[in-house]
C-alpha cells in the first residue's frame, strides 16, 4: 500500500477521500445534498433526525487541514459559512493505509484558527488574505507558533475509518472526474504573488515553520541570472 496514493491522479484520489467523508456522514444517520450555486466547492446540506446543517468536506493527505483567512482574519471563507466541517483524512502520512473521517463542529475549528493566526502573527509571520492557513489536526508538540490550534482529533473520535483497499474496490468501475472537478474554492492554493518582495515574505514564512524558529531568524539571499 505504501506509495498507492502517490501513483493516482490528483482527481482520482480527490474523489476517493469525499467519497469517504459522504459516506461516513451518511453512515452516521446523515442525508447530504450539495449546496446549490457554490461553483465546484465542496459545502453540503447535512440533515438528521430533522436538523439541517451547513457542512464543508475537507480532504488531506498530511493531517493538516486549510481554510484562508479574508479581512487580516476577522473572517474565514467558506468555514464562516457552515456549521460542521467533515475531514477525511490518512490515517499516516508516510504510509496511508486507511483514510479516517471527522465530523468537527465548525464554531471549534473556527476558534482554532483564530488562535493559529494570531500567534503567527504575534510571531512575525506573513497571514495572506485568500491564502490557505493551515492547522495540523493532531496535536504539534513542538509549542511553535505553527502550533497553535492544533489536536482537535484529542476531542473529537472519528466518526469511520475505511481502508483505502477497500475503498479503491469499491470505486474502480465509477467513471474518472476531470481535474477541473476538484474543488474550486482551493483552499490549499499557493498563493498568487505578485511581486519579488511577496515571494521571499512567503519564502521566509514557510521555512520558519518549519525549523521552528522566529522569521526575525531567516535570511534568505536570491540571486538572478538572465
């Protein structure tokens, strides 16, 4: 299984893991129909035991959800618009054997997020509006700014877990959807820069999270040749 999911196509495997959380959903006593008039992106009505919710499914193939953040991060598109969010994700990074699904109540992520950006902010980093700001779904214990927010899933069990054997038998004989399928809404987009000085800001961001070091603590140099 170890690289099974590397070797599909984007849109093939996109469909796999929303497959996966509508099929949770719906063996949790749910009926979803797909919100009409929002494009491609991947929000759905969720009705039980005559409650209707709002809902956005989420996929992720490193346990690190994304919503961007809009107006320096008052608001949050798309998670500001629903009331549950629906993750499926792998139940291992560096070898996905299964694919675990979520239902978390929207007001929690939304408060995790907001703690998320204002401690990069406080540590310097770059939050760009309509940029995809990621959370890590377990709890990080490397008590960095990136950090913050993270460990919903210590709160919240999964509601079903499929192996992704099973779940590639049950979808070989459905038609492939084109790439252009996938969500619209690209919440795990690179952001659109449009200058130098944007590009290395970003640059610097990313490496600080990753060494777990202040973005005071980054220099980077960058050299053209033409």
């Amino acid at each position: 299984m170890v690289g099974l999911l590397d070797g599909m196509p984007e849109a093939t495997r996109w469909r796999l893991f929303v497959d996966a959380a509508k099929q949770a959903a719906a063996e949790t006593g749910y009926k979803l129909t797909r919100v009409p008039g929002r494009g491609l992106s991947n929000i759905w009505n969720m009705e039980k035991g005559g409650k209707k919710q709002i809902a956005a499914i989420r996929t992720t193939r490193d346990r690190w959800i994304a919503f961007p953040p809009l107006q320096g991060g008052t608001k949050w598109k798309t998670l500001d618009d629903v009331q549950m969010v629906v993750v499926a994700a792998v139940d291992s990074k560096e070898n996905p054997q299964k694919i675990t699904v979520y239902i978390f109540p929207a007001d929690d992520v939304r408060k995790r997020f907001d703690a998320a950006y204002a401690a990069r902010t406080a540590a310097g980093h770059t939050n760009k509006d309509n940029f995809g700001m990621w959370v890590a779904l377990d709890h990080d214990p490397r008590g960095i700014a990136s950090s913050v927010g993270s460990g919903i899933t210590q709160h919240y069990k999964p509601v079903a877990v499929y192996s992704i054997e099973t779940l590639l038998s049950a979808n070989a004989n459905q038609p492939p959807h084109a790439a252009g399928e996938i969500e619209e809404e690209t919440e795990e987009q690179e952001a659109k820069f449009t200058t130098i000085a944007e590009v290395m800001a970003w640059a610097r961001d990313r490496v600080a999270e990753i060494a777990g070091i202040k973005v005071d603590s980054v220099k980077l140099d960058l050299k053209l040749e033409y």
